[in-house]
C-alpha cells in the first residue's frame, strides 16, 4: 500500500469535505467573500498565517537556500514583519471603514480612472502569485507520489483541487483548512528538519561538505542585506494593500480582532522559514545537481513513508489553502470593482455570488497557464508584489496626510509604478537599486509629490468619509 497516495488522498477528502460543510454559509456573497464578516482572532490567524506559509515561503525559501543559504529563511521573517506593520497601522482601520477593496476606496477619494487601474495593478499581482502556488504544487506531487503525478500533473491538480475548494467554501473554508495545515505544517517540517540533519551528521557536518563559495550559514550573507531589506520592505508594502490581507482584515469580527489577529498570524509565520532553509541547504549537499526547486519536496521523501507523505502532504494543503485565499482575492477584485460597479450594478444577491464562483473558475484557469511558465519563486514573487507600492502609498497618505492628496495621485501614481516594473523588466540600467521595490519607492513618491505640486484639485473628504477613516461606522 502507498502511503503518501493514502495520506495526500485523505487531505483531498477533507479539503473538500470542510468546503462542502461551511458551503451553506457560503450562499450569500458576504459570507462567500467575507466569511460574514464573523472570523475569530483564530481564523484571522490562520489565514494570515496560511496566506504567508504558501509555495514561497516553503519550497520557495528552500530553493532559494539551495544556491544562497541560510538567509533564505528571512522571508518569512520579512512576511511576519508586514503582518505587524498591518496589525498596528491598517487592520483595525479597513475593519471600521465602509469598504470591501483598495480599489473601491480609490475611486471613493480620488476618481474612476484610479480605480480601474488600482483593479488592473491589484488583479495582476494575484494572478501571479496564484500562479506560483500552482508551481510549488507540482513540485509536492510530483515528489510525493512520482510514478503517479509528473511535474505538469501535479500542477494539474493542484489547480483542479484550488479551484474546487474555492468554488464551494469561498473564505469560511480557507480559514478552517488554514488551522489544519499550519498545525500540520508545524509538526512536519520541525520532524522532517531534525531528521534530516540528524541522517546527514549534524550542520557541523552538513557545512563542511558545502562548497566554500558562499557563506552558507552566515544570516546575512548569501542572499545580502540589500536583497533581505528589499524583502521586508515589500512585506510591509503588500500587506497594507494587497488584496489577501485586506479582505482577511475586513471579514473580522471587529478591528480588535482584525489587529490581534495579524500579531498572532505575524508569530505563525516566523520560524518555518529557517527550518526550510536548512532543508535546502542539506538538499545542495546530497543532491547537489537536483533542480532547486524540487530541493525541500525530494530531502523529505528520502523519510520514512509515514513522515514524509505527513509532511509533503500539509505543505501541499498550505499551499491549497495560500491558493484559495489569493483566488478568492482576485475574484473579489473583479466582481466587487468591475462587474457591480460597472457591468451590473443592480445585480441580485444570488446571481452575485454565483458570478464569484465562476469568475474564481475562469481566474483559476488563466494563473495555471501562466505557471507552466514561471521560473523562480521567490524571485517572481517579489516582481510581483512590488506593484503594491503605489498602492500602500496611496492608503498611506490618505489616512495620515489627506491634505497632500489630489485627485489625480492614486492614477499617476499606480501609472508610475507599473511603468517603473516594466521598466525593471526590460531596461538593465535600472537595475542599480538592487531590487524593483526600491526603484517602485523612488518613482511613486516622486510621482506623488510631483501631482500634489501641480495639481490643485485636493481630494473631497465628506462626513461620511472622514467617519470610515476615523473608525466611527463599522462595516
């Protein structure tokens, strides 16, 4: 009997079967998209936690400590920094405003053309991010279970799982599915690490065989101070305006919860990190010819059946469920600012909800070709959610300094920073800062500062609206 088929099939069964229970709390859009607007400190966690402890954070730190070391694991260290950064500035703040999305409130405060482009720029990023979790769930597979699942196999079905459990239990299921994984997740790696390093003699042994071009176990070296402030910069950029982090915010049972919810979530995330990066580094050492990626899944199969099939199969669920909730995200982005708002405004409750579940199919369908060409995790990843600058910028002034704020700043400043990574893709030159948050920071703030000079039409800040920015209504 194959074990590891046993194990990942039972996850499978449970997936669905917490999908399949909370699915009738999943009939109205509220509850679909906001879980009711009733998660527990616990559930904000969990989701939080399990949003962070997806592909990057896991196979994705692995791989990057296969070539780098040790450092890798300041990832997830950067991950738990944003967290806190969003607990003390901005969750208790979207929990009390009367808004679902960073987009809405762009065209709230500024104007339409700031809103659509704050979809577009906001849609972009979770679509890649979706996409990268499909990677990581083919590495699962395809080490788990090898004469069953190819890499573009498990791929497939990583995404039909995602897509699935998205569909049926919207964000009530990938909170419960977070407590489970992130437990798992915990037990897995810490026994898998432990046993790994105990089988190879030791990290005193481990580190002698390593080859002694790179600072292997120094935790600033390798990746360098530049990359690992560059991360955490972008952590905090992404978890005030990223769509992930702000419905969880927002779906609360008030903005106590919201914000001890993302502390307890910022403590989650912490230590998984460096325990992966240790399992890279032991996977350059056995394998030193291995593809990077599949470093972390093939050190863990080398275990005992029962062990590695546990673990392997908990991180897939993480990243099911870090999938799920970045689906949902990009679904809610376009039903909530596109379709309502332009499309069908007067649409019913129920057509509504049933126009989610097919947007998260059609969504879901896109990130899968776009990760049978990704490259690179990490890598990608941070491209990615360094789009969120503008928008971070954008909440930033407006809930602190409204009075440097016109009516143009959220359209030019998102312009401004989606030209800026576009340029960092194609132009080498701009490649001198060292990583694209930091040229993301340069020119929105720039841009900013430079529409605030020449335009003179302020943003309009009604009653009703310095109420949401103050907390006196509750969503």
């Amino acid at each position: 009997m194959n074990i590891q088929l046993v194990i990942i099939l039972l996850y499978i069964c449970v997936l669905f079967g917490i999908s399949i229970y909370v699915k009738r709390r999943t009939e109205n859009s509220t509850g679909f998209l906001f879980a009711g607007r009733q998660l527990s400190t616990l559930l904000v966690a969990a989701n939080i936690a399990g949003t962070a402890i997806g592909a990057a954070s896991t196979i994705g730190v692995a791989e990057n400590a296969f070539n780098f070391g040790i450092s890798a694991g300041f990832y997830n260290v950067a991950w738990a920094i944003g967290a806190v950064f969003m607990a003390f500035v901005a969750a208790g703040r979207y929990r009390k405003m009367n808004c679902t999305t960073v987009p809405e409130l762009f065209e709230r405060y500024y104007d339409k053309k700031g809103q659509i482009i704050a979809v577009v720029g906001l849609m972009t990023i979770q679509v890649v991010v979706v996409s990268l979790q499909y990677v990581a769930g083919g590495a699962i597979l395809s080490s788990l279970l090898p004469n069953i699942f190819s890499f573009k196999g498990g791929m497939i079905t990583s995404a039909i799982v995602f897509i699935g459990t998205t569909i049926l239990g919207g964000l009530w299921s990938s909170g419960l599915s977070n407590i489970l994984s992130v437990s798992l997740i915990y037990i897995g790696v810490l026994i898998s690490t432990v046993t790994i390093v105990s089988n190879q003699g030791g990290l005193s042994t481990i580190a002698a065989a390593l080859p002694p071009t790179t600072d292997w176990f120094n935790p600033f070296g390798g990746i360098g101070i530049a990359t690992i402030v560059g991360w955490i910069v972008v952590m905090m950029t992404q978890a005030i305006s990223a769509q992930g982090p702000v419905q969880v915010a927002c779906s609360a049972k008030d903005a106590k919860t919201a914000k001890s919810g993302f502390l307890w979530g910022a403590l989650l995330m912490f230590p998984i990190g460096f325990l992966c990066a240790v399992m890279g580094i032991a996977a350059r050492v056995a394998h030193p010819d291995m593809q990077a990626t599949l470093a972390m899944p093939y050190m863990i199969m080398g275990l005992s059946p029962v062990i590695s099939g546990l673990t392997l199969a908990a991180l897939w669920a993480a990243d099911v469920s870090s999938a799920c909730h970045m689906l949902l995200g990009a679904g809610t982005l376009f039903t909530q600012d596109i379709y309502k708002r332009f499309i069908n405004p007067q649409v019913t409750d129920k057509k509504y909800t049933l126009v989610n579940r097919y947007t998260i199919l059609l969504l879901g369908a896109l990130t899968l070709w776009l990760a049978f060409n990704a490259v690179g995790i990490v890598k990608t990843m941070m491209i990615g959610l360094s789009l969120t600058t503008a928008f971070t910028l954008i909440f930033l002034f407006t809930m602190f300094a409204p009075g440097l704020c016109r009516r143009e700043s959220a359209f030019y400043t998102t312009l401004s920073g989606i030209l800026a990574l576009v340029a960092w893709q194609f132009i080498p030159a701009v490649h001198q800062l060292m990583q694209p948050i930091y040229l993301e920071w340069t020119v929105c703030l720039i841009t900013f500062f430079a529409v605030a000079i020449l335009d003179k039409k302020p943003i309009t800040l009604e009653k009703k609206q310095e109420e949401s920015i103050y907390g006196t209504q509750q969503c």
